[in-house]
C-alpha cells in the first residue's frame, strides 16, 4: 500500500471516529445517570421520590420510542384545571438522560408548572437512532408538545427549557412549530458548524478543512448537514420570547454563542450570564439567581 493510499485511509478513519462521536456518543447508563446526579446534589432525590409523577412512552415519527416521564407540582390533581394548565418541557443535554433535567424540573414545579422530562434519540430509555444534535430530536420535541395537546386541550401553556444540545434543540424546535408559549435555551450553540470547528480546533488540533468533508460522511450516514443546524438562523426570525443562559466561563460551548443569538433577535429576548460557572454549570452555581432570572422570564412572556 502506497503512501497516499495509508493517508487516504488514516483521513478517513479520523473522519469516520468523528463522525461517531456526534451520532454514536457514549454515555452512563441510567441508573448511574441518576445516582450521580443526585450525589453531585444537583437535585434533591427525597424530593424526587415524593413527586407525584407518571411515566409514558411516545412513539416518534421515525417509530422508536420516546420515554417520557410526567411530575406534578404539589398541588391537588382536583385543582389543576386542565384549561389553563402549565407546562415545562425539560431537553436534556448531550450523551446525558432525562433525570439529568431535576435540577431545572425542581424550579418550575415550586412555579406550579407541570413538568414533563424525556429521553433524546438514542439516549436513556428512548429508542436507538443516530444523535443530530437537534435535527431530528426537534421532531420528537414537538410529538411531546403533541401529547400535552392531546391530553390537556389547546389552552394549556407550554415552555420548553433545553440545556446544551437540548438547548439548541428547542430553539430549532420554534421552526417548524409555534404552539410554544416560551424558550429558555441554557448554554446553546448558535451554530454547529461554527461549534464544532471551535472544538475541532481547541480539543483535537485536527484542520477545519476536514469539517465539510466530515459533514458529507454524517449526511450519508444519517440525513443531515451541518449547516442545517443552525439555531441562530431560528432564533433571529422568531417572533417567541427566548431567554439565553451561559455560564461566562464555558469552554465547551462558548459564551459568545449565546450573546451572538441575543444580538441577533429583535424583541421579546433576554439574557443571563452566569459569572463563574462552565459548560451546563450555571444552575449548579447560582442556583437561587437562575430560578430567579426564570420566574422573571415567566412572569414577563408566558403567564401572563
């Protein structure tokens, strides 16, 4: 084997490891999803067990199965009246699960809201099917938002809150459904082609070169680009009220990402930088600012 054929061959096995890290990524398995969790006290387990809560499966457009898991605030099952009911739905991040959600869940159900978290696309309990980074996860986002209608009539509100590629998720979710009252998308990349040449770069040292070529081998594997996931483009042209959290220190997804979309909108926006705190950490470290720059949010755009 010649030189440029041993060379050829290397390129295409990094591309191809790279392209598994995105729609194959590794993660805990759930129980351990769970006990770390509660072990780093990012939510309060005794709280968790005395929830009243309720867990369903959805069946996705593409036909594997979306585990979802409802919890109710405490207040009497009799004195929520479905016609006004509110609603969160958390987005958990990525190679993460649902219970990675508690830690937000545990906010709004002190609001009053009706929590519902899930398992993405080849996550958690949820069926097998390549990650995209929000692609395709914004399609089973709205089959939940689907399932609120179906069993709480028209007039409830929702509010989706995402973390990571959660975040991006339910911002691109705003693209092909308006029934969302609100979005709060905690540290959201604007753009995964600008992402991932950040991290090719920082994490890797691999050339940009190499990103179209990789987006190419991802289409072919699973359906789509890059550049189709793009929630700056979502985020300027929306007419919902979005709230954009970072933490300032983030080195994974970069705070400016999150300052880019804030920019980029005209109204109905705010923003919440959280000093100190790295990548999905800005709940953890301050937890009583970010319930309270939440319940401001909510208060300003969705219960009114």
């Amino acid at each position: 084997m010649g030189l440029i054929q041993i060379l050829l061959l290397w390129m295409l096995s990094v591309l191809w490891w790279l392209s598994n890290l995105i729609l194959k990524p590794k993660h805990l398995s759930y129980e351990k999803v769970f006990k770390r969790e509660a072990e780093m006290g990012r939510f309060n387990e005794a709280a968790y067990e005395a929830t009243r809560k309720r867990k369903f499966n959805l069946v996705s457009r593409f036909g594997y199965i979306i585990s979802c898991e409802l919890l109710e605030p405490q207040v009497p099952e009799d004195k929520i009246e479905n016609s006004r009911r509110k609603l969160a739905i958390l987005c958990h991040g990525f190679s993460h699960a649902k219970y990675c959600s508690l830690i937000y869940a545990e906010i709004f159900l002190k609001l009053g809201y009706s929590v519902i978290i899930y398992d993405h696309r080849n996550h958690g309990l949820s069926g097998k099917a390549y990650t995209s980074m929000g692609y395709f996860e914004k399609y089973d986002l709205t089959k939940v938002v689907d399932w609120c209608y179906e069993s709480f009539g028209t007039d409830c509100r929702i509010v989706t809150h995402g973390e990571s590629m959660g975040a991006a998720t339910v911002i691109l979710q705003l693209e092909i459904d308006d029934r969302v009252t609100g979005v709060i998308a905690d540290c959201s990349y604007s753009d995964l082609k600008q992402l991932l040449r950040y991290q090719l770069a920082k994490y890797y040292h691999l050339p940009h070169f190499l990103l179209p070529i990789e987006s190419l081998l991802t289409f072919l594997r699973a359906g789509f680009w890059y550049r189709e996931v793009s929630p700056i483009q979502v985020a300027c042209k929306s007419d919902k009220p979005i709230m954009f959290i970072h933490g300032k220190k983030d080195g994974y997804v970069p705070t400016y990402m999150s300052k880019q979309m804030y920019a980029s909108k005209k109204q109905n926006k705010a923003i919440y930088l959280v000093a100190g705190a790295k990548h999905a950490q800005s709940c953890l470290i301050n937890r009583s600012g970010y319930a309270m720059r939440v319940e401001e949010f909510l208060k300003t755009y969705v219960d009114k």
